[in-house]
C-alpha cells in the first residue's frame, strides 16, 4: 500500500485491516485503487476511527460502486441509501441479522459489499462474525465440489420478511422499521457455487436465512446436503469474530462470505449505520 495507508493481516487472505485513511474525506483515485486490490485479497477488511456521519458513510461507500437496493427496511431521514441497524436496551424481539447470511441474497442481483459503521457500542457482546466461503468450498473433497457446481438454489426473503416470517411476529418495541411484505415472497435461483468477478476464486453462495432449497433434488436430499453445507461454512477454521469499537467502519464481500450478528448486550443500546454496494448476477 501507499505511505499513507498501511494494511495489517488480521486473518490471511480473509480479514485485514486499513489504518492511515480518513474515509470522511475524498479518497484520491490510487486511495481507492489500493482499497479495491486490497478487498480482492482480503473480503472483509475494517476501517478504524472514522468518525464520519450518514452523508460521509454514502460519501465513503459511493466512491467504491454505485450503492445497491435495500428492501424491507426504511432509511434514516434525508439518506436514502442509511440504514440504522438499531437495538434499544430493553427491545425483545429477535435480534436482526442474528443468523448466518449474506445480504439479500435473494435479489436477482445481490449485493456486492456491504458497509457497517460503529455509532453506539455496548460494553458487551455485539460482536460480528464472518465465515470465509471460499475456504468452505476449496477443503471440500473433489468429488463433491465438482457435483456442487451442478446445482442450484432458490433464494427468498419470505422467512424473514414474508408475511408469515420472523418479523411478522415482531411487538412493539422493535426500533428499526421493518416493512413486512408479500414482496418478500418472490423466489430467485442462483448458482449454489460461484465465481468471483474479480477474484476468479470459487465459494458456496448459501445461507441460513434465505436458501430454501437445492433446485435440481427432491426437497428431503436437498434439505441433508444444505445442513451438511452451511454447517461445514461456519466451522471454527474459517470463522472470524469482529469485536467493535465506535467509529469502526468494517467493509465485506457478500459474494464469498456469510455473516452472523451476535447477542450478549441485553440492556444495553447498540447502533450501527450500514449502506450496500450494488453487486451483480451470481454465475
């Protein structure tokens, strides 16, 4: 990297993190050439100490893509492309994004990245974790990958924000704006491997939340494979867990890595801000 950036290896070719940047400024162009070639190599890299508001989040995100959509979930006033991933200390209601996914998975075009800024930070608990997809995918035996890059998934919203899904269920004192849709019932079939556009490597695309089914097996087969899958993706080897601190800003790939958003701060507020990067058709 540049003088003025310097990267630290957090987790090879998996996390890393950039010191010597202020996001809340205009990055030169070889800034952001240097941020892209480092995001190629490493899929989830953080940002300490970027003390920025909504406008320098779009700002920040807008300069590394075009930004992606972002349904089922309202904006913060006048930033249309901010979502507050809010929790208050006495909220009740399942913690959002509390299961292993990537970010709208179930889009015909899914998000490329996305972008979460640390605002309020319990003193507990709240951490993110992040599994490596392409590890998950190259420690499976030949045969088997070869078999996975046959097949296909289909992808919806509905478990979580069909009009039977876990928001559904939601009371009172939930404080995002969760919008509970019979959009959210629209399925999408993706590769259930795929290839990165820019790194060429391979990962599983599935997830917890949003793959319902392996399209080419009868649903029993398929149900046993996915278990198999996505319980193989979070194995200790290929986990990351984040530990926030204010300010952080953390970047991810949602192309090769799944996410998981933890507990433990009951009684207490966490606030996070997050943006997308528009992404493309999985193939």
């Amino acid at each position: 990297m540049s003088v003025q950036l310097t990267l630290r290896v957090i987790k090879p070719n998996f996390v890393a993190e950039i010191v010597g940047l202020r996001a809340d400024s205009t990055l030169s162009v070889q800034q952001v050439k240097e941020i892209k070639v480092a995001w190629a190599k490493y899929p989830v890299l953080i940002f300490p100490d970027q003390m920025f508001e909504p406008t320098d989040l779009m700002s920040f995100s807008n300069q590394l893509g075009e930004f992606g959509v972002d349904p089922f979930v309202r904006p913060i006033s006048h930033h249309k492309h901010v979502i507050e991933v809010r929790r208050e200390a006495g909220e009740s209601t399942p913690i959002f994004g509390a299961s292993w996914h990537s970010d709208w998975s179930f889009q015909p075009r899914p998000p490329s990245g996305t972008l979460l800024h640390a605002k309020t930070i319990p003193p507990v608990g709240g951490d993110t974790l992040f599994a490596d997809c392409y590890r998950a995918f190259e420690t499976l035996p030949a045969n088997l990958k070869n078999r996975l890059t046959q097949l296909s998934t289909i992808h919806s919203a509905a478990p979580a924000y069909g009009l039977r899904g876990l928001f559904s269920e939601d009371d009172s004192s939930r404080s995002m704006p969760i919008v509970v849709s019979e959009d959210a019932e629209k399925t999408e079939i993706h590769p259930l491997v795929r290839t990165h556009p820019i790194s060429g490597r391979k990962s599983l695309f599935i997830n917890d939340v949003y793959t319902l089914a392996i399209a080419e097996l009868e649903p029993t087969k398929g149900r046993v494979l996915l278990k198999y899958l996505l319980q193989h993706m979070i194995e200790d080897t290929f986990v990351h867990r984040h530990k926030w601190r204010p300010d952080m800003l953390v970047l991810w790939d949602n192309r090769c890595v799944v996410h998981y958003a933890d507990g433990g701060y009951e009684g207490y507020q966490r606030i996070m801000h997050r943006t997308t990067l528009a992404g493309e058709r999985p193939s």
